[in-house]
C-alpha cells in the first residue's frame, strides 16, 4: 500500500515549501529549508500541457489548471496515461538527432507528398 505522507523541504519561518530543493534557501525569508513530513497533497480540474522538462536523470511535461498553477508530471506517469490512446490521423516523418535516429510528427502542411 502507497504511504499517505511525503517528506518535504519547507521554510521553518512562513511555511514556504522549497519545490524539491532542500539545499536552498526560502526566497521571502532567506532561511534553508528544512525536511518535514506531511499528508500528500490531491487536486482535481482541467489541465492544460504548457511546457516540458528535461534532465539527466528524468523528463515530463509542465501541466497547468485554469487557476494558472503548474505541476510538474514525470513522462512515466504520462507513458501510463496514454498507453492505448489512439492519436488518429498523424504524418510522421524519420529524423536523426545526433547519433540517433527515430520519427517526428509532422502537420500536413509540413508534410511532402
């Protein structure tokens, strides 16, 4: 069964938590965060992918609500989401980046009969 608590960096002066950056300092009141453990968050609503991400060690896709809050996804969350969606009708087209070579989505008016 998956735990109900997740530890977090927070600011032990105004309650600011540190976005995953326990190193750094709290913005508004220059304290170093600290770990603290707390009841995992949920929320619910229309989301809106506004941006993605990329690092050595992960990537995902930055979703937004119509409050304008963001909340980073990791892409295995959204390989699991997904899998199974037909994206109907695509043109793709074989590409290489770098050493590596795979396909792209092309729009129609890209696309060369």
């Amino acid at each position: 069964m998956a735990s109900k608590k997740i530890n977090v960096p927070q600011c032990p002066v105004c309650g600011d938590e540190g976005g995953g950056h326990y190193f750094r300092r709290c913005t508004k009141c220059h304290r170093y965060y600290t770990m603290v453990t707390r009841d995992k968050k949920q929320v619910s609503g229309d989301f809106t992918v506004v941006d993605w991400f990329s690092s050595r060690s992960s990537a995902g896709l930055i979703l937004e609500d119509s409050a304008g809050k963001r909340y980073p996804i990791y892409m295995s969350d959204v390989f699991r989401f997904i899998n199974g969606l037909n994206f109907g009708q695509l043109m793709l087209e074989e590409t290489k980046k770098g050493s590596a070579y795979g396909w792209c989505v092309v729009n129609n008016k890209e696309a060369v009969n």
